[in-house]
C-alpha cells in the first residue's frame, strides 16, 4: 500500500540514515546520493536545489542524470504527444555537429541562416504563397508562431483602424477562434490583451468550429480569425474555404475585410502530401499567414515551428527590427532572440532525405494505421470513434479513389479519439473511462483521457496519436493491452483497490475519476469567452 500524502518522504529516508551525521538533520533531505559511488571512488553526496561547493566528475554526473531520466515514459510509447521522437543517426549526427551553433548570428553563421531561409522557400511553396513574395521565419515550437500570427493580424488591425480615424482602445480589438483551439491561440489573446471569442463546438460540428458560427461573432474590431488544420482533440481540419467564402460575403454586405491565419500546426505538413487536392493555404486569397510545426508530422525533432506570411505587406514594419553587426546589416522579427541551429538543419535534412513522395509515403502510412486502430476499437463494441479519418466520404464527393486512399476518406490527422459507447456506460455505470489512462501507464502506454471543449465538456474521449514511429507491432500490442484493460475491469482487477472495486459494486467512488467542470470553470478564467 502507498504511504498517505501527509508522510515527508525525503525526510523519513533522511532519518533512516545510519551515520549520526544525517541524522535529523535538515541538510539530508537535500542531498543526493551518487550512484555506484564505491565505482568511482567517490563517497560524496551532491545538493539536489543548491550549487554544489565542489564539483563532481562528469562520468559520475552523467550516471546521475541517465538513470533519474529512466524515470521518464518512453517516448515512443507516448501517444498523447504529436512530437516526433525519432530521426535517422545520420540526421542526430548533424545536429551534435552543430550543437552550439546560433542561429541569431547570421555573420558568424551564414551557412546555418542560408539553410533556414531555404526552408522557409521549401514550406513557402509547399502552401502555394505567391511566388517570390512570401516572407517567414522559423520559431519555437508552433506557439511561438501564433504568437507572431496574431500580433501581426493585431497591427494591421490597428494601421486599418487609425487611417479610419477610429477608437483602437474602446472597446478593443478580438479575435475568433473555436473553442477547440490548443491553448497557445487562447494565450496569445490573454498575453495581447485581445479578447478571444470562442465559437461553441458541438457534435453536429464534427467538434470544429462551425464557420456559419463563426461569422456571428465578426464586427469591425475582428483582428482576424484563427482556423485550425486538425484539431488536437479528434484530428479534425476546419474548413478554410467555407471560412473564406463567408467572409467574402461579410465585406460585401459592410465593407469589412477579415483575414485568416491558419493554425496548422499539425496539419500544415499532413495535408498537403497526403490530400494534395484539399484546398487550404495561400490558394485561398484571403489566408494572410500560417504556422506550423517543424517537430510534429514535419518530422523533425522537438522545438522547431515555422510561420509563412502571405506577402511582406502582411507583416507589420514596427515588428521587424534592423540588426547591424561588423558593418552589415541582418533582419529579426522573432520573439525569441536566440534559436538554436540545429532543428532547423533537422528539419532540412528530412526535407532533403524525404521529398514530396517521402512525406507522403509517411503521411499515408500515419493514416492506414489510423484507420486499423479506428475499425479495431470499433470492431470489440466497447468504444465509438469520434475521429473521422477512417469514415469514407460521400460518394458523389470520392472521385475516382478506392478504400485504399487516403483522400477516400474524410480528410484529418493520423489521430483516433475514442470513447465507450453509450450502451457499455448504461451497463457498467461505475466503470470509468478514465481508470483505462491509468492502466495503460502500467504497460508503458501515455494515452490521455480528457473532456472535449466547453458545450461537449460532459464527454469525455481517449486519443492515440499515430506517428512514423508506431509500427504495425505497436498497434498490435496497444489493441491487446485496451482489450486487457477493459475486460480486467469487468472482473474487478484494476491497477488499485478503488478501480478494482468501483467497476463491480460501486461501493467504493474514485473523487477522481471525473473532471470536476464547475472547479475548473471558476478557477481558471482566461481572457477568451464563449460567443
């Protein structure tokens, strides 16, 4: 049995210490003890929260690290994460070349800045900007983008309103998102001072934002809307088009042009290799940018995400800052000064190493497995798939594509959210859907389970995310350990006594086992409301 919360483990073990130097005494409780220290003959013990007086020896250091990093989950096995966590040795080589590499300085560095700004001209083409005229940078992670997405859209708001003579302070600028939106779009509001207006989800919508919804919450203080390619709860792509047309109709009827920045975060580099036909980027006119990230489908390693402008008119002067070094003169508009090298020339190298037909063999992939996982949590009866990539489309809408295809099918992310179905909750009432993310984490497994945006917050959804890394075996070995996960349950054998009880004769309640949605409503405000 665990030990209860209130017991101080670091104290009970500092106590149990058998020299009398340690004992009950405050500075044990801070010290970490070195493994194989008899090894290296050293006997010291090193502060875990203060500088070490003297230092220790690197192969000792390293040992401590590795094996307090061990306590990790396996990140393979993480299928809560879209990060990509694999690249071939000849690309991790690359970037332990580079390691200590700049990229801010561009004199120092003129090789390294070349390859980014081929990237940004690779990405650039791949959204169809018009030639020769976009304008982008590499960021932090696809959050830093949204960032410089919506201050750009901010800026430009503000230029439109002072030529109009008109108030940009009372009352203030907003921006349209849908409720599902992944929280750097909702950070951005809050961090701006722009008020985010968040369009309810529902099932009808396929839990994206509806467009005709959408356009309600437009006026002319609208900086912008976000469109999101693959929402992070069922993989789903808001429409883009159908956004575009609605707004087209909105400046018609009142003269006021709202531009699009697309959130693809994921979906920038899944849509266009594995539908190369669906119609989302700068084709559409009124997209002035989109971001990405570098380190989910673009397959590289964690902390590199992109953000293209439509044409430089797009991007605000006064977020552009002039950098003069040595007598030339270099160019920033980043909110991070710093950036490491390295993912980029990862990023490259996969660009490189994989071509359009490389992407997409992965993309297509990605998908099939989606698909398999999908039919087979279906296929046991106890879960409906909420994620659309394995519903085939209409049939007027199927072109000449097979089952096979990817474009047979809805179009979204290789991601399958899941839940019971309704008829396995009225006969297990006590079970709970979330007691299946706890024991999966028994076997290696991180499958999050969590409640879907506000308006469908009442239920709640299991998510795999497919990635290159997941072979066929994986898949195999998941559906088993699910199937084992849930029919254990039904015996009464779960991971603790409150699981193991609570699924069979509902005596004992797990004050865990829901999300507690008044809780978290009263206690997490964000500057973003609903519409």
């Amino acid at each position: 049995m665990a030990l209860g919360r209130h017991v101080d483990v670091d104290k009970l073990i500092g106590e149990c210490k058998d020299h009398r130097a340690f004992k009950h005494s405050h500075d044990s409780l801070e010290l970490v003890d070195i493994p194989y220290a008899s090894r290296y003959d050293n006997q010291q013990e090193v502060p875990r929260f203060r500088l070490p007086q003297d230092g220790v020896g690197a192969d000792v250091v390293y040992q401590i690290l590795h094996d307090e990093l061990m306590l990790d989950g396996n990140p393979n096995m993480n299928l809560a994460s879209f990060v990509h966590t694999w690249v071939p040795p000849q690309c991790e080589k690359l970037m332990m070349e580079n390691l200590n590499k700049n990229l801010v300085d561009q004199d120092e560095y003129p090789a390294a800045q070349d390859i980014h700004d081929r990237c940004i001209s690779m990405i650039s083409h791949l959204w169809h900007s018009p030639a020769g005229s976009s304008i982008g940078t590499a960021t932090t992670g696809s959050s830093e983008a949204i960032m410089l997405g919506g201050l750009a859209l901010k800026k430009k708001w503000q230029e439109r309103m002072k030529a109009a003579g008109k108030d940009i302070h009372n009352p203030g600028p907003n921006i349209v998102m849908g409720a599902e939106a992944q929280v750097a779009l909702e950070k951005f509001a809050r961090y701006f001072e722009v008020e985010g207006r968040l369009v309810p989800v529902t099932k009808e919508s396929n839990y994206v934002m509806d467009p005709k919804k959408a356009i309600q919450c437009v006026d002319e203080n609208t900086i912008g809307i976000f469109v999101i390619l693959g929402s992070t709860y069922t993989g789903v792509f808001e429409n883009v088009q159908e956004m575009s047309d609605l707004l087209d109709d909105y400046e018609k009827k009142t003269g006021i042009s709202i531009p699009i920045h697309v959130d693809a975060a994921s979906g920038g580099f899944v849509a266009p290799f594995a539908y190369p036909d669906y119609v989302w980027d700068f084709t559409i006119p009124r997209v002035h940018s989109i971001n990405a990230s570098g380190h989910k489908y673009g397959l590289s390693t964690v902390g590199v995400g992109w953000i293209i402008w439509r044409t430089p008119d797009h991007l605000p002067k006064e977020l552009i800052f002039e950098l003069h070094y040595l007598g030339e003169t270099d160019y920033s508009f980043n909110l991070n000064f710093s950036r490491p090298a390295h993912p980029i020339l990862s990023q490259m190298f996969n660009f490189l190493n994989l071509g359009f037909e490389g992407y997409r063999r992965v993309n297509l992939n990605d998908l099939a497995k989606a698909r398999i996982l999908s039919r087979a949590l279906e296929g046991t009866g106890y879960f409906s798939i909420l994620s659309n990539v394995h519903v085939p489309k209409p049939v007027a809408e199927r072109g000449n594509f097979g089952d096979g295809d990817a474009e047979y099918y809805h179009e979204g992310l290789p991601v399958v959210s899941f839940r019971f179905t309704d008829d396995f909750k009225k006969q297990n009432p006590n079970l709970q859907q979330s007691w299946i993310q706890s024991q999966l984490r028994y076997y290696g497994w991180i499958v999050p389970n969590y409640p879907l945006p506000p308006a469908c917050d009442d239920t709640e959804i299991l998510r795999v995310v497919i990635r290159e890394s997941f072979s066929g075996d994986l898949l195999r070995k998941l559906v088993e350990d699910i199937m084992s996960t849930v029919e254990n349950l039904l015996k009464d054998q779960g991971p603790s006594f409150s699981m193991s009880h609570g699924a069979g004769n509902g005596k004992v309640k797990d004050k865990h086992a829901k999300w507690d949605s008044k809780k978290i409503k009263d206690n997490h405000k964000t500057h973003s409301k609903v519409c």
